[in-house]
C-alpha cells in the first residue's frame, strides 16, 4: 500500500491536515516553522504518495507509463462529466 511506503511525518502530515481538518497555519505551530515549510512537506508528501499510488497500480495492472497516463487521463474526463451532471 502506497500510504504505508510514506515516511512517518509525511503520513503525519496529511492525516492532520485532510482527516484531522487542521490548516497550514496550525501545522506551522505545531511543527514550529514557518508557514512556506509546511507547505512544502505538505507538496512533497502529496507528490511521494501519488508517486507510489502509480506505481503500484502500474505494476499491478500490468500496464507501461504511457498506458497508465492514458488511464488516469480517461479517469480524469469522466470525473469532470460526473461532476458536471451532478452540479
């Protein structure tokens, strides 16, 4: 599983801030640096989770880079007329 393969503050980071509601400005206090800093773990942390995400449903699927592009690019279309009808 992608989520288990993230470092211990990153899967931290992202629960406080997506389950747990807290904003960047609280996490800056938390963490005890500045407001940039947390936003750029918080990058980091989403960017290293969607890597492995991919990676694993790469290998899993049994598909190339280019057929998993092609994938999530068709999965991002439908998303966008999903959203469209129910709006």
């Amino acid at each position: 599983m992608a989520w288990k393969k993230l470092a211990p503050r990153n899967q931290t980071l992202l629960q406080l801030r997506y389950i747990e509601g807290l904003t960047v400005d609280q996490l800056d206090k938390m963490y005890q640096v500045s407001r940039a800093t947390v936003a750029r773990w918080l990058v980091k942390a989403r960017s290293e989770l969607f890597d492995e995400t991919c990676r694993a449903l790469t290998a899993r699927l049994g598909l190339n880079a280019g057929e998993f592009r092609s994938l999530i690019r068709l999965m991002g279309s439908r998303l966008d007329l999903t959203l469209k009808s129910i709006l």
